[in-house]
C-alpha cells in the first residue's frame, strides 16, 4: 500500500483517559502516525487500575490530534448490539472525515461477560462477530435497512448521521480460518506481535480470502500491535513487563478469563522467560528499532507501538528521536 505508518498504541485499561489524551498529542508531536485506543470494561489486573470508555476518548483524540483513530478493538456482540457499535462508528467519522476506522474482534470475557450473558465458545462467539459485521455494514449504507439473523434482530431503521463514506472495517485475528474470512468480507486485518512465521501464515490466508471475491490484498491494510518494554535499564524494562504488563508473558488463550483478580492470581507464575518472543524487552532503542524493522519487511501498513511502562512520556520523546527516524519502509 505504501510507506508502513507509526502510531500510538493508547491503553486505557493503564492510563486516565486526560493521560492519554496528553501523551497521544506528545506521541504525535514526535511522529506517530495516528492513535489505536483500546476498548476494556476492565483491565487485564487490577495492578493497571483503569478501563475508560474508549468512545469518549476517541472523540476528545479527534479535538486534541489530527491523526488516524481506531478503536483497538472494540467487539460488536455483547455488551453492544451492532447497531449501537454503527452509530458510534459512524459519527465519530462524521465528525472527522477520513480519520476513523473501525477495529472488530469476537471478545474476550473478561470485558463482555460483565452484562451477565452466556460466554459462548470461540465458534460461535466468531460467528456472532461476522453477523454483527453484516449489520454494521447494512447501516454503513445508509439506507433504511432490517435483520433477522440467528443472533441479532433489527427493526427497519437507518443511521441518520452519516459521513460522506462510511468507515473502513478491520477485523482482529490471529486464526487463518477467520482471517481468510475477514479478507473475502471486511476491509482489512488487525493482528497483534507474534512471530514471523505466524504473523505471515495469517496475512497468507486474508490475502486468499480477498482474491476468493476479486479483491486485490495489496491494497487492503495489514495492522499490527506490537508490545514491547523499554526503559533505562534493562532491569527497569523488565519491572515494568513483569509488574504493568503480566498478561504479555501469559502463554495459553486469555479469551475466557472473566476477572482482573483470576489474572492477578495467574501473574504470580509468570517469569522473566515467559516473554521471550512474545515481547521485546530492552533499554537498547537500536534493538528495539530491529524488532520493529522486522515487521515494516513483512509487509505491515501500519504498526502500533504500546511500551508497556509508566515512562511514556520518556519512551515516545526517545523513540520520537531515535527509533522512528531509522526506520526503512
């Protein structure tokens, strides 16, 4: 598609939102690209201590940057019904044109589970997402529209906000079998730091799916998160990755988890080797400008950054300097 982008990755289940608000305009003011915001009613463990509502911060980002905006990810099924996620969508791009797009995943308990729903099995919790994608979508027009699915029901109405075109929709997934699917029927791909090989093997199986409905993958975006911890010292980097961000060194599906507290239980057993290719640790920025390399050659449109320290401010003003400049796109 083009030169890879560099955007801020903006926790809200770490930081207050007026926090993230301050370091999204600092992140920008050194380079980044534009803002993922992540979409939590609850953090990881309570050690985090934050889950704001991630519309409300994106609307208050529109004001405060200039950007690209992107709910990282926010699911369509539960706690929203997919009306409700086509309003949002929608008005925030009406209200920044070409700015907003939208970030769809299938769940996880730990956020959706609040509304005292049966948690389905990872299948079906996919397929709701893909229904719930086919309703957005049916708004997305702008017409009267009406559904009668398995899942979800919607009575003939329209979105009476609409921008001047509707905004792109990307869905998350590390699964080759969802993301053939998301290539044939969405607008492009999320994924999050993985290997190499697998991060490859997924993007193989959305660009199959794209050119099973005479799409062109080249032209769809291929979005990254990617966690890492930097700090001034390697030990520092390490505190923070084991004490802010436990869950990156947490080797087995979290999608089923329902507490901050079981989490918290389960940080406990978490140690230093557990992150090892999952998550970069290090006070070195070169080596951190490698790791991100790695992924711009892979062919990644636009790479989301999240340090997962307090040292925000220090981290963007350093990547800002040192690490975004170097990169080869």
């Amino acid at each position: 598609m083009g030169r890879t982008t560099i955007g801020y990755a903006a926790m809200l289940e770490q930081f207050h939102p007026t926090d993230i608000l301050r370091y999204s305009e600092l992140a920008e003011q050194n380079g980044f690209s534009g803002v993922m915001a992540a979409d939590h009613f609850q953090p990881w463990v309570p050690q985090q201590g934050e889950a704001a509502f991630v519309w409300n911060v994106l609307s208050a980002l529109g004001e405060r940057t200039t950007g690209d905006l992107g709910p990282g990810v926010t699911c369509p099924s539960f706690r929203f019904h997919p009306a409700i996620v086509a309003q949002a969508s929608a008005t925030l791009e009406a209200m920044y044109p070409g700015r907003h797009w939208l970030g769809l995943g299938s769940g996880e308990a730990l956020n959706e589970h609040v509304v005292g729903q049966y948690w389905p099995e990872a299948p079906e919790r996919i397929a709701m997402m893909f229904e719930a994608i086919e309703v957005i979508q049916k708004l997305f027009t702008g017409k009267d529209v009406k559904h009668s699915g398995r899942y979800f029901k919607l009575e003939t109405t329209r979105l009476w906000t609409m921008p001047e075109a509707p905004p792109p929709i990307y869905v998350a997934t590390a699964g080759p079998i969802t993301a053939k699917k998301t290539g044939a029927l969405c607008d492009g791909i999320i994924t999050v730091g993985a290997t190499v090989e697998k991060i490859a093997s997924v993007f193989a199986k959305f660009d199959e799916g794209a050119r099973s409905v005479g799409k062109d993958p080249d032209t769809m975006p291929k979005i990254m998160q990617l966690h890492m911890s930097w700090a001034e010292t390697d030990e520092q980097a390490l505190l923070n990755a084991v004490t802010e961000w436990p869950n990156g060194g947490m080797k087995f599906p979290k999608q089923d988890i329902k507490s901050p507290f079981d989490f918290e239980q389960m940080a406990k057993l978490v140690r230093p080797e557990d992150f090892k290719g999952r998550m970069l640790i290090s006070a070195d920025p070169d080596e951190h400008r490698r790791e991100i390399q790695k992924f711009i050659d892979l062919g990644i449109d636009r790479l989301y950054l999240h340090n997962v320290g307090h040292n925000q401010e220090e981290w963007i003003k350093v990547f800002g300097s040192s690490v975004l400049p170097q990169l080869v796109s």
